[in-house]
C-alpha cells in the first residue's frame, strides 16, 4: 500500500458516528462493593467487518446518492481481583474466579464518504485506516461507555489508558 492510497482514503472519509450496536454486561454475583478489593483492568478489541452502502437522501435540489462505510469492532473489558497484587501478563487470561465484570461490547463506527466511491478505496488503504484510526475513533465513546456501566453498577471504574497507535514496524532491510 502506497501512503498516497491511505491519503487518499483519509481525504474522503469522515466519521459520523458511534454506535454500540451489543452489550454483554456481566458481574459476578458475588462481588461486594462495600468490600475494598485491589483489581486490575484487562482491555482487548478485534475488528471485524467493513461494510459500504449507498442510500438517497432529498435535498432542495433533488434527491442525492451518498455512500457511508460501516467498520465493527468488538471491545472486551473485564475487572479482575487481585487478592495476592499480582498481575498477570497481558497474554494470559485471568483465572475466571477473580473476574468481578465482563463486559463485551461491539461498536458500529460509520463514516461519510465524500467526493469518491468506497470501491475507489484500495484494500491495504482500507485495512490500515480500520487498524488505526477506526479504533481511535471508537475510544472515547468506549472508556465512556464502559466506565458509565461499571459505575452504575458500583464496581471499580475501570482504568483505560488513552489509546495509543502502535507505530508500524520498520521495513526490513533486504
């Protein structure tokens, strides 16, 4: 992919909206909030589908075609008890018992195209742009979301960090 193509792409896209299009809200039942629990936050998110679609909208000057584009991802937050302070490593699951919330949620982030069509877009354009500015879209609307559930719910509010674009490797010397 050429930064000509991503460029591109990103001259003719802006974000609409962000839309939790499913929650899967979990707490164990157990879990006292009057107990002062040390806890830790695990966060993961995948992406999933792209979608394009056309629709008419009328305008004083007559009907107009317009094209959006629709990427999900799917978020996962799980507060976990840390009874002897120790974290595990990011890649290990959490033993299920000390889980307190599990919250999955998956988010429908829509984007207007403007000035071109969605299949003037190249693939490996479109694969960059939903790995790293379709996930940045979607953080704030997620911290807020899942930070509003755990606190109506009297749980430990989850520590998110912002988000952070991980940088691309460097390309390998031949």
């Amino acid at each position: 992919m050429t930064s000509e193509a991503l460029t591109y792409l990103l001259n003719h896209l802006v974000f609409q909206q962000a839309v939790p299009c499913r929650i899967d809200f979990k707490i164990d039942t157990q879990y006292d909030p009057r107990a002062a629990e040390q806890t830790y936050t695990r966060v993961t998110w995948t992406g999933g589908d792209v979608h394009a679609a056309d629709f008419e909208v009328d305008v004083p000057d007559g009907p107009q075609k317009l094209s959006i584009m629709r990427f999900t991802i799917s978020t996962r937050t799980r507060i976990v008890k840390t009874p002897d302070g120790n974290i595990p490593p990011d890649n290990e699951d959490p033993p299920e018992a000390d889980v307190i919330m599990d919250a999955t949620i998956d988010f429908m982030m829509e984007y207007l195209v403007q000035g071109a069509t969605p299949d003037e877009f190249e693939e490996a354009a479109v694969t960059e742009f939903f790995g790293r500015q379709v996930p940045f879209n979607m953080w704030p609307y997620y911290r807020e979301l899942v930070q509003n559930l755990a606190m109506r719910a009297r749980l430990p509010i989850p520590n998110l960090p912002p988000f952070r674009i991980v940088p691309k490797a460097p390309p390998v010397a031949k």
